[in-house]
C-alpha cells in the first residue's frame, strides 16, 4: 500500500513508500502524481528498476526528452541520461558534474521539462553527493507585493553554452540550442499556482533590462530563494527514485569524493510546454 509522508514542515518534499514502479498500475500512477503535484519533489523509495522500467514509468507523465549531450546517453536507451563519474577506456560514461549549480532542467528549451526522474543505482558510501531543491513556489508567496510587480511581465533569457568540468557542447550541439526566454514568474498549468523560474548560469539575463540592473535583481531573488525555510536538502539511498517538478523547484547537486566514490545515477526528462 501506498504511503505519502511529508518531509518538510511546509509540505515540500515527500516520501512515498510502498510502490513498485516496474507495475504498471493506474491507480499506483495515480497516487504518484498526485503527490508529485502537492508536494514539488517526491522521493519514491526502494525501486529496483531496468532502464525499461523507468522509461515506461517515466512516459506515463508525457513525452521524453532526449539531452543533447548524446555521448552521456544510455546505450541502447536514449531517453536515459547518465549521471555518473563511472569511466570506461579512459573518459565519463556520463555526466560526472551534473548540476552544480541551481538551475531547472533544460529551461534554455523553447518547452522546458515538466519533470525530471533521478534514480539511484550508487551512492556514495559516506552519505554525501546530496540534491538540495529549493521550493519557488514558496520563495515566490513569499515576495513582498511591491516586488512581484516588479517581476509581473519580465522574462529571462535561457541559454546552454557553458563548459562543464570535463567537456563542452561541440559547435553543432551549441547550433541546435539558440536559447529561449521566460517569464520571471510562471503559472504551474496544473495547479495554477505561481513560481519563480529562475536558471542559475543558464539564465543569462533579464530581457530587454540595463546589464547592471539585470545582474542586481537576479542577485537580489536568488539571495532570497537560497534562504532555509525554502530549501530541502535530500540524501541519497540505494534505490531512490527522486522526481521533481522544474516547473515550480530548482536543484542543486552537492559535490563528494569523485575519487573515492561511486555515484551513479539514470535520469528520465519529461517534456513540459513553454512557460506562461
């Protein structure tokens, strides 16, 4: 039987217990999802999962994205993206630094993801390499009401083009990523409620505003985003299914001992549709 339990004292971040996602059960599903949309990111416990499983799990929800990185893509399975400081002849099989920074997935998208499943296959043994995810739907009630006048109507212009630590997009990866601009502020279409959508290093700036009046505000909101009472800090077991929605969080992956330690993840992308 399914069981829901809040992580957080303001309802972010849950803890489902009792599925099996290698069923596919429509009343499982739909217990899922529903707890994926009250609670932003929900942590599904002690799958065992083939890449098949998760791919047809994942799909349930809309189409998958495929990652234009596609040498870090699951062989034989595309709609896999591989988080993973695993080597093989010499070079990542994956993304060995993924998301270092707070962002949302793949917001420099014309129709960023919806959501993002994360699933634990190693973990490091000492505990670290945790996901911090911070609640924008939070940080943005709590905005003063001059300030989210402010925001109303402003849009952001979103863009992959840095270097990770390893490797780079090649110039045809860069070609087909011209970058998109959102509004500041988003209406979740299923829920309704408003959310701060904001990309860390993949928001390059504010649309159509002065370069040192962008870089102010953009300071000032992600000053007020990383505050505590907004963020939930999540570590790592074995077999944890962790499924956020980009729609209303932002993450954060923590370093760890990469030479120690084994952290090796498969990641599915739901596709969403252009923010509003």
């Amino acid at each position: 039987m399914i069981q829901v339990n809040p992580l957080s004292d303001t309802n972010f971040f849950a803890e489902v217990t009792g599925a099996d996602l290698k069923r596919d059960d429509d009343e499982q599903f739909a217990a899922i999802k529903a707890a994926h949309l009250k609670h932003g990111v929900i942590v599904i416990r002690g799958q065992s999962m083939t890449p098949d499983d998760q791919i047809r799990f994942s799909r349930r929800f809309g189409p998958l994205a495929i990652h234009v990185l596609e040498d870090q893509l699951l062989e034989g399975h595309p709609e896999i993206l591989l988080v993973s400081n695993k080597t093989e002849d010499g070079r990542y099989v994956g993304l060995p630094d993924a998301g270092r920074f707070w962002h949302t997935d793949q917001s420099y998208e014309e129709k960023p993801a919806l959501g993002s499943l994360l699933f634990a296959i190693e973990v490091p043994a000492d505990g670290s390499g945790d996901t911090w995810f911070c609640d924008m739907t939070s940080a943005y009630d709590a905005l003063t009401d001059d300030m989210k006048t402010r925001l109303d109507g402003l849009r952001g212009k979103h863009i992959y083009n840095h270097s990770h630590e390893n490797f780079s997009l090649n110039g045809e990866q860069q070609d087909r990523l011209p970058g998109y601009d959102h509004p500041l502020v988003r209406t979740h279409p299923e829920t309704g409620r408003k959310a701060l959508y904001l990309g860390g290093k993949l928001l390059k700036f504010i649309v159509g505003m002065d370069e040192t009046e962008s870089v102010m505000l953009l300071n000032d909101l992600y000053g007020h985003c990383q505050d505590d009472r907004f963020i939930y800090k999540h570590k790592w077991r074995q077999g944890d299914l962790v499924f956020w929605d980009n729609r209303c969080t932002m993450h954060y992956a923590q370093p760890y001992d990469d030479k120690r330690y084994t952290r090796h993840m498969h990641r599915t992308t739901v596709q969403g549709d252009r923010p509003a």
